[in-house]
C-alpha cells in the first residue's frame, strides 16, 4: 500500500493538486464510499473501488490491462472499460515480467477523451 501512495501523490502532483485528492490508504471502507458519492466520475483501474462506484451508479472509466474485463469488469450501465487486447493479455500478473505493454496500449489521451465524453453525457 505504501507503494501505491507515493505513486498517488506523484499523479496528484502532476496533476497540480486542483480537483485531485490522493486518499490511498487514508480512509476507512465507509468512509470511501461518502467520498464516491461525491465525485461526478472515477477513472481507475480494475480495483475494488472500481465495483463499489459502479454499485454506487457513479460513472465509471476502468483501464484494464492483464485482468479479463469479461471476468472482473464493472457492472452497470455508466460503466465503461478501456482495453487493447495484446500478446500477453489476460495475464492476471501483479507485477509485469515484460514491459506493461497492455496498460500502456490505453493512452492518457484516450482516457482524458472518455472521462471528458462521460462528464458531457451526464451534464446533458
């Protein structure tokens, strides 16, 4: 876990800290779930969260890359993955032996492109 919070403050920072709060680690289940219903979308990768803010009706891109979106995927309809299918994938390694090709196939434009495309749908 305390891997995954330097990575989060390392994606806030880049961000600029406007609009992003890096919570990794930093709050109970009950409270994540009263944070979820406050965001208008998650952006995330295929995680536990991912199926709590799906449960929650809250908009959901997932980027998925060496699990199978058909056996771990979000439920629900405001859900949306984001894949490219390689050599390697599925592969269910937590850690990657070659190069993370199958998260790197799904571009920052292309999720940035989505998140923007879901929050225009909602808004309408």
């Amino acid at each position: 876990m305390e891997k995954d919070r330097a990575i989060g403050e390392e994606i806030a920072a880049r961000l600029g800290g406007e609009g992003c709060e890096n919570l990794i680690g930093r709050t109970t289940l009950a409270e994540l779930i009263e944070r979820l219903r406050e965001c208008r979308l998650l952006l995330t990768n295929d995680t536990g969260t991912m199926h709590l803010a799906a449960h929650l009706g809250i908009p959901v891109i997932a980027i998925f890359g060496s699990t199978e979106q058909a056996l771990t995927g979000p439920l629900g309809r405001r859900s949306r993955v984001l894949r490219h299918h390689v050599a390697c994938s599925p592969c269910f390694l937590r850690e990657c032996p070659l190069d993370l090709r199958c998260m790197e196939a799904v571009t920052a434009e292309e999720a940035a492109a989505a998140v923007l495309q879901e929050l225009a749908r909602s808004a309408a």
